[in-house]
C-alpha cells in the first residue's frame, strides 16, 4: 500500500491495531516524550511505558479488550490535514510542535476558543477560573474576530463549527455580538459550552438564538442533589431543566455534558439517557465524558476514578437495557459516509478522521411515542460503511457520464441494508438517509413542524474520552478533529491544549491580565 501523505507533504504513520502494539507517550512526571506499549493484561487493556529518570508507569486504556478491539474494525483511513497548516516546520516531534503543523493529518470539525477564564461558579473540581489562577483570561472582540477569521481560512475545508467556551462564555461582555459574528462569517453551527446559569433567563435566551445560536452543550452532572453539591458547590438541577425548557421555547437544541467519574456519578447514567430520549424534540444528543486527571493523582485514586468508554458502554447496558455494547461505533465510522458525499457532492466535506479510541457513540431513532432503536438493529452498519466506502471509490473513479449510473447503482446497494421490519414506526429507507446526511451536515432540523417529513427524530449517545498525562497517546494527538484557536493566530489539537505540553497555560499567561477581586 502506498503511503499516504498530508496536503503539506508530510508522510503519514499508518496506526497501529490490534495487540500489543507500541506507540508515543508521556512521561507523568516530567512530560518527556517516551514509548508506550499497549497490551492485555489480565483481561483488560493497559499502557505500560518507562521513563529514565522517573521510572516505569502502568494506567488502565480499558477493562474491556473485545470491546477495544470492536473499534478497531472501523478505521476507514487518515484524512490528508491542511493544505495551509499555520506550523509549517515539523522540526519538533509531536505534541511539540503545535500551531496546526503540517504533520497534522485531520482537518477540525468542531473548533473551540476560549471566551473567558472567568465563571459564575466556583466549583470544587474546578482549577482554571480567573478567582484560583490570579489572572484574567478574555480576549477581545477584536482578538475573536481574528481568531474565527483564521479558522474560516483553513483550506481546503473552511471550519464549519464553532464552540465558544470558557470559563463561563456567557459572561464575555461582548457575547452576542460575538454570536452575530460568527453567523455573519459562514459557520454552521454554532454552540456554547455552558453552566447555564445565564440561559435559564428567557430573554438572554432569546438573544442568543437571535444573534445565531444554535445549539446549548450544557454541564448536566445528574438529577442528584448531592452530585452537584460534591462537583459544583451548589444545586443546579432546577437552573438545568430551565435551560432546556428555554431552549425549546426558542428553537434551540441541547447537548447534555455530564462528567463521568466512578463512584461520583456514574449510576446516574440510565437516568440521562431515559431523560434525554423523553426530551428528543429539543435534546439532540448526550456527549458523556469519563474525567480526565489534571495535576497529580496516585494510582490507587485514579483507579478508583477512572471511567473509560468502554466502561460508559457497559452501564448503559447495565441501566438502561436495549442499548447493548455491540451498538457502539467509533466517531471514525463515519468517514466512509463523509467520502460518499464528497464523491456525489463532487467536493471536499468535513471527515470525522480521529483515532478509534478517541469517541465511540450509538445513535438512537426515536418514534413519536419515544420508542427508541438503535441503529444497529435495523441496519447491517458494517456491511453499509464498506459498501459506502466501495461506492464512493468506484463513482470517482468513472467518467462524468457514467456516475449517474455509478450513484444509482450505490443507493440501490446501500438499501440492500435496511431491515424495514425491525426499524421503528414510520422510518423508511429514503428518511434515514436524509437524517443521517443532516447528522453528518450538522444540518439538525430545529422547525418542529417539519419533523417527520423528510427525515426522522434521532439522539446520539455517545462519549468522548481525552485524555491525560497518564494515558496520552500521541497518535491520537496527530488525529484530534477538535482544536483550540488562540490569539496568537494558531491551533492546538484539543488533548495538547489542555494536558501534556499544556498550552492552554502558555496561551492564558500570555494574552491575560491580573485578575481583580470584588
């Protein structure tokens, strides 16, 4: 097989599956770049990595091999990175090399800046708000502007999404003209990352639809009580389901957040996804996320704490019944549908090419009477992927006359995949295309009026797990289909912004001014 290379012209490393298999980490002491190997070991899959001066470091990737492996098995390439990379020198291994660099091979479908260090809150787990760290992290508008302008420049896919985060990002002074900015410059969704102590007022809620919001990722860390009195000082579960109401006033969808940690929360799990499958018209997904360890945490605390995907898998499984472990799929899955569009839509798309293990969901197709499905019970997913993947292959490959044949002949394959008896009442196979087109568009329908006549009602359910000092796996860095945007005019994948090389501090210390206290 040929090797592949980015647009920049940089030869891309082919990952490694299966086990064992050795890749790059992190030293947890002194962040010094060193080999890893991944292996099983009494059933479950762990890293096991030494350092010369600190010694030899052994972290748990997941308590289920078959479950990691089922990822494995849809990996439908690397994409190609940017043809304008603002790190064009690769003269640093990776994470070191930060800026996008040229060695990057995934383009960004989701962007993040950072509006605010400041919040409305002062949560116990919490160490980045402006009160702890001494200094004020806010960029202006100005500085924004810039920053959206070079996400819109990215080539040969200008950025399509955009989250603004924090901090609390709805305390910018400057929000909804920040909101109208985005909208005016082109992207196509446009999301906020929040607490959501400002939208639970009606008319900031309205202001923010109005200025171009469109969907609400919304901190929701259960229904007990004493969950947010442990992870955020206070009980926030009213202020919560305000939101989402809110947002179903306006015409808004929300994404429930809840950090994961075991033995905190993670029985509430069953209780989200019930919640979120009776709140389908306005909820469009849960991004559930096993707790990253920032700062030092011995191993007998991380063990106790730890929560990987497959361990989300499982208890759902466990809490909520019809969801089974063999219904999840990597976030990669779906590159083989971005390469079908982009053979019939004859241009580039936005390709999820992360690594396997980064993000792993389900998506359920829920009924008007909220009988949910996963996908996987009327289709034959795997069989699909590939059949997409030989089709788009197959239409670019042919003259412009005959790919009208070439597209065609695809879609009568691609039926052949749909069991119409086991699918849920009144989906069809012409729906579940154009919903899953929308889902890969971020095209999500927001005019209930509209729902049911062209595509059908879905909620992904699903988990994203970064990672930390103790895990780090550097060919998932190299993948990272989400990144920060800084002032200084460049972007870091979202795993080195936050831990190894941390460039969020770097960044922050930077561009920010001494904090005044009340």
């Amino acid at each position: 097989m040929k090797r592949q290379m980015t647009l920049s012209g940089i030869p891309i490393d082919f990952p490694t599956f299966g086990l064992p298999k050795v890749t790059y980490s992190l030293c947890p002491e002194c962040g010094q770049l060193i080999k890893a190997v991944l292996k099983e070991k009494e059933g479950r899959v762990v890293m096991e990595k030494k350092c010369p001066l600190h010694g030899e470091f052994e972290e748990l990737i997941s308590p289920d091999v078959e479950f990691y492996l089922q990822m494995e098995k849809y990996f439908f390439g690397d994409g190609k990175g940017f043809e304008n990379p603002i790190v064009e020198e690769v003269d640093k291994p990776c994470p070191f090399n930060c800026g996008i660099c040229a060695r990057h091979s995934s383009t960004t479908a989701l962007a993040n800046i950072d509006l605010t260090n400041r919040c409305n809150l002062e949560c116990p787990v919490c160490f980045a708000d402006a009160k702890r760290v001494g200094y004020l992290y806010e960029p202006s508008f100005e500085e924004i502007c810039f920053m959206l302008k070079i996400l819109r420049e990215r080539k040969p896919i200008p950025v399509p999404c955009v989250q603004f985060s924090g901090g609390e990002p709805t305390l910018h002074p400057d929000f909804f003209k920040i909101l109208e900015t985005a909208k005016s410059m082109g992207f196509s969704a446009i999301q906020v990352a929040t607490n959501g102590l400002k939208l639970a007022d009606i008319e900031f809620a309205k202001r923010a639809k109005e200025a171009g919001l469109c969907s609400i990722y919304l901190q929701f860390d259960g229904f007990d009580e004493e969950i947010y009195l442990k992870l955020r000082g206070r009980n926030l579960l009213d202020i919560k389901l305000k939101v989402i109401e809110n947002a179903r006033k306006v015409g808004m969808k929300v994404v429930l957040v809840p950090t994961i940690a075991r033995t905190v929360n993670d029985k509430e799990i069953g209780k989200i996804v019930r919640f979120a499958i009776e709140n389908v018209d306005v909820i469009s997904g849960i991004s559930f996320q096993p707790i990253a360890f920032t700062g030092r945490f011995d191993k007998k605390e991380r063990e106790k704490l730890r929560f990987t995907l497959a361990d989300l898998a499982r208890e759902i499984e466990n809490q909520v019944g019809f969801i089974k472990k063999s219904d999840w799929l990597p976030l990669c899955s779906a590159v083989a549908l971005s390469h079908f569009l982009s053979a019939i839509f004859k241009r580039e798309v936005t390709a999820y090419t992360c690594h396997p293990h980064c993000s792993s969901a389900t998506y359920l197709f829920v009924s008007p009477e909220k009988e949910a499905v996963p996908v996987t019970r009327f289709f034959k997913m795997e069989e699909f992927l590939k059949r997409l993947e030989k089709s788009a292959q197959e239409i670019k490959s042919q003259p412009s006359p005959l790919k009208i044949l070439s597209e065609a002949k695809a879609f009568l394959s691609l039926r052949e995949c749909f069991i119409e008896e086991k699918a849920p009442k009144g989906l069809t196979f012409r729906k579940f295309l154009a919903t899953l087109f929308e889902i890969i568009s971020n095209k999500y329908e927001r005019d209930e009026s509209k729902v049911g006549k062209k595509s059908y009602r879905s909620l992904m359910v699903g988990g994203m797990h970064f990672m930390d000092v103790y895990n780090y796996d550097v060919e998932r860095v190299r993948r990272c289909i989400i990144h920060y945007v800084a002032p200084n005019g460049k972007m870091y994948p979202f795993c080195s912004y936050n831990t190894g090389p941390t460039y969020r501090e770097l960044i922050e210390k930077k561009f920010s001014v001494p904090f005044k206290k009340d």
